[in-house]
C-alpha cells in the first residue's frame, strides 16, 4: 500500500496508539494499587488493634486478680484485727490500725471497710466513700454471686472495689461474729498507666462499660470524670473509629481499641495523590512523546515535500540549462557550424554560457541552504558603508536587469552610512532580492533600491511593480523551495531558495525582512539593519 506524504507511518500510529494506552493501562494498575495498599493498610490497623486489646484486656484481668489475691492474702495475715473490728466496731484504735496496715500494704487504695458475711457494713462510712454501687457489691459477694469490676463513681475519687472474705475461728458458739468481708477501695491509676503504655501509635484504649450501653469507664489519661464532655457515652463518630474490642473477665468492661480521626483518611489521600503524581507523570511522558513522535512526523513530511520539490528543480530548472549545454557541445563536436557559421555559434555558445550561470546560480543556492541547515554558514561582520555596497550590487546586477529590459534606481537622502555587517552577505541578500523583482516586473518597468537612515539603524527597500503576492502564498514566502503556482512563477522559474537564504543572512545580522505586496501593483521588500 502507498503511503501519501501527508500520510503517519504506521509505525508511527501503533506508536501513539501504545503510548495513549499506557496511561489507560497505568490508571488502571494505580487504581487497583491504591485499592490494594489501603486495604491492606487497614487490615493491618485492624489486626494490631485485636492483638492489642486481647494483650491488654487479658493483663487487665490478671492484674485485678492479683489484687484480690493480695487482699486476701492481706485478711488471712491480719484476721484477728478485723476479728477485733468486728467485735468492736467502734474502736478507734483499731479502725487506724487497719488503715495504716491496708496504707503499708496498698499505697493507692481510696477507702476499707468491713461487712459481715450478709454484706452488711460494720464500721459506719462518715466519710460517705462507700456509696450505694459499693454496698451492691459487698451484698452481691455474700450472696456468692460473681462482683462485676466496674468504676464507681465519688464526689472525691472515682474507684474500683476490691471485696474478699475473711475468718476467725475462736471455738466460740456459732452466733457469735467469726467472718465476714474485707472491701477495700482503689485509684484505678494502675489501669491508665497500663493503657497509655499499651497503646499502639495513633489507636486510643477505654474501658467501656457493657452492661450500661457505650458508657465510658477509664481512659489512658484517667477516669471519665476527667473528660472534657457532657455526655460519657460514646458519640456515633467515636463508634465509627472503633476498630477492635475484647472483653475484660470478671468485669463489665470491654476493652476497646480506636483509631485516630484522620489516620485512614490521611493515609488514603496520601496514596490517591501519589497515584495521581504518578499518572500525571505518565500522561505528561505520553504527551511529550506523542508531540515528539509528531514533531519527527512533521519533519519527515517536510523533507519528503523536500525531497520532492529538490526532484522537481532537477527536473526542470537544472535539466533546462544542462540541455542547452549539451546542445551546443553536441553541435560543436559533431558539426563545423562554427567554422561555417561563427555568428550562430557564438550565439549558441553565449547561450550555453548563460545557463551553466544559471546552473551556478541553482547550485551555489542549494550549497547555502545546506550550509544554513548545518549552521555551517560563514559571517565576516566588519564596518560597511552601506550606500556604495548597495550601489556596487545593483550595478553588478545591471546587466541581468538589461537582458529583462528592466532599469535599476538607487535612492537615498544620506551620502554615507555606516553599519555593522558582513559585505559579502549583505550584496548576496540585495543580489537575490533584485533577482526576484527583476524576474516579476514588467518590461519597462523600475526596480528601486531606497536606503534610509533611522533612529537605530538602516532601512533597505526593493520595489518592483509586478503582479504582487498571491494572498495564499503570502505565509510561505521566505519557506526554501517555496514557489507560487501562477503561471507567470512557472514562466519565470528559479528554484525558491533565494528568499529564505535572504532571510537567514538577515537574521544573522538580528534584522529584520519583511514586505508589502498589493495585487497588480507590485511588491516591496523591507529589510531593517541595526548600526
């Protein structure tokens, strides 16, 4: 299948077809990645908030049987004093000696007081710390009944009790008092400790009660009453951060592991910007490469329309000339027309000449534009005076304006101006631009060359009045090889060099060309010279 010149290789599309599918591709995997890690992620809180709860509930619990045992440790060493208590409840004496041993032995404990074995209290509370949940307790121990742990709530301190039984067996009559309970109140600071220590980062440990719906007991930083809140339920945002709970045995607790606010939310916009960095990335790579691909794309266009357009001068514009020379030299080798008939072959002869100037003219074309694309293309800049460097050019050129009955004028208000530029390329500029104009206009007719001085710098006009510049082609002047399609540029010919090269040779010198053109009035070129 032939492809047209305008046409994207199909190398080139399959290209751009992958290059936009793997964005498409790359979105997807970063989709499922983020899926993936935040899940993952979350899973992996849930599962440290399980191992922690378990952990600690399970120390919670041996810790709260530690104490019942060293309390009834306690009421096994000291069961003749509280035997002595009970027999005398109003004993002073006895009543401070229990509290300075329970202080030895229990540094925290908030209060102690004694029930018989019907949980009834034998020493009188006036200092009102034995509430009505601890007298629920000490009847739900006598009864057997298991004490549910839980926190009760004091003016002076909230506590948890502690209640186990003792005996004294003095061989007395069985009604007299020989047993009863041991209740001692305690600070539950060994708890606090024990969850602000256990915490894992970022997770928050309570105690919440579970036969009292959502109601918090004890916090890492204390109990309820220390929280700055009116209600000591559970909030529904708080329930949402629940991420594990266990329970707590022999106690109305559930020990229940939170997550921080924005822990997950954090976490997933950090992955959902990194992902979108990360497609970002690939959709501006994609871009680059498909305007890349595009970019070469264009230049193969461009120098297949090129190689094209350098086929079609070698075609005619070299062909033409390279046909008269041959002509001649074929006359002159193979006939004595020129012994017989000089005049005919100096004329052939002169003829052959001009076209092997013309063929100079192509080649030297090509050769500079090849040199502009290498920018292997030589600059002398010097001190001119641009006046007798544009006059000796139009005078070189006299002689071609004679052959195309055309005349030459040079006009300029100065006598000397001065610039920096090089000679050689400014003539060759001139030269082009009086080629063109001489080319176009009609027999008879004027071409001007005006100089005039500015405030910077040097302005060079070349007007001819000729047809002018199609509007179409306007755009394409100073393209290489650009050529109108009228029937007067395919009379005329040239090889559409001459004006890029005139604008490449200005450009080096940082001027300016520009021109003015109106249909069937002619057209002037303007190039502007800094001093």
């Amino acid at each position: 299948m032939r492809i047209k010149k305008n046409d994207l290789l199909p190398s080139t599309r399959w290209s751009i077809v992958y290059i936009v599918v793997i964005p498409v591709v790359v979105c997807i995997f970063a989709g499922w990645n983020a899926y993936q890690r935040i899940s993952e992620f979350e899973q992996a809180h849930y599962r440290v908030a399980k191992s922690t709860t378990e952990i600690v509930a399970s120390e919670i619990s041996k810790r709260i049987k530690d104490r019942q045992r060293s309390l009834s440790v306690f009421a096994k060493r000291e069961e003749k004093l509280l035997y002595a208590i009970s027999r005398s409840p109003d004993n002073e004496k006895l009543k401070i000696e229990l509290n300075n041993k329970i202080k030895e032995s229990f540094p925290n404990y908030f209060a102690v007081s004694l029930a018989d074995r019907e949980g009834i209290p034998i020493i009188d509370d006036f200092d009102g710390f034995v509430g009505e949940l601890c007298e629920e307790d000490l009847k739900l121990h006598a009864k057997g009944m298991p004490q549910p742990m839980r926190v009760h709530p004091n003016t002076q301190q909230y506590h948890i009790d502690i209640i186990v039984t003792w005996n004294h067996d003095d061989g007395k009559a069985k009604n007299e008092i020989n047993g009863g309970l041991l209740f001692v109140s305690f600070v539950p600071d060994f708890l606090f400790r024990l969850l602000e220590l256990s915490n894992a980062p970022r997770h928050e440990l309570m105690l919440i009660n579970n036969t009292i719906k959502d109601l918090i007991e004890i916090t890492e930083i204390g109990s309820r009453i220390i929280l700055d809140r009116n209600d000591y339920r559970l909030t529904e945002e708080e329930k949402k951060r629940i991420l594990f709970s266990s329970p707590v045995e022999n106690s109305a607790w559930d020990l229940v592991a939170f997550r921080d606010e924005t822990l997950f939310s954090e976490y997933r916009n950090y992955i959902i910007s990194f992902n979108v960095f990360l497609l970002s990335f690939f959709i501006l790579v994609s871009i680059l490469m498909v305007a890349l691909l595009l970019r070469i794309e264009k230049r193969r266009i461009s120098a297949e329309e090129t190689k094209e357009e350098m086929f079609s001068l070698f075609n005619h514009d070299l062909r033409a000339p390279l046909n008269s020379i041959f002509g001649f030299l074929e006359i002159f080798t193979a006939t004595d027309l020129c012994t017989k008939n000089p005049e005919k072959c100096k004329h052939l002869a002169n003829r052959a000449f001009d076209n092997s100037l013309v063929m100079r003219e192509i080649i030297d074309d090509i050769l500079d534009v090849q040199k502009m694309e290498a920018g292997e293309m030589s600059f002398d800049f010097g001190e001119i005076e641009i006046i007798s460097v544009i006059k000796d050019t139009v005078e070189m050129n006299e002689s071609h304006a004679q052959m195309n009955n055309v005349n030459l004028l040079v006009l300029s208000d100065e006598s000397v101006i001065y610039i920096k530029a090089d000679e050689r390329r400014i003539k060759q500029a001139i030269t082009n631009l009086l080629s063109n104009a001489i080319k176009y206009s009609p027999v008879n007719e004027t071409v001007t060359v005006s100089i005039d001085r500015e405030k910077s710098g040097v302005t060079i006009s070349v007007s001819d009045n000729g047809p002018g510049i199609e509007e179409d082609f306007q755009a394409l002047v100073f393209n290489k090889f650009a050529q109108s399609k009228s029937k007067l540029t395919r009379r005329v010919g040239g090889t559409g060099l001459g004006l890029a090269i005139v604008k490449h040779i200005i450009d080096a010198h940082k001027g300016v060309v520009t021109f003015k053109t109106d249909p069937d009035k002619g057209t002037t070129f303007i190039i502007n010279l800094e001093f």
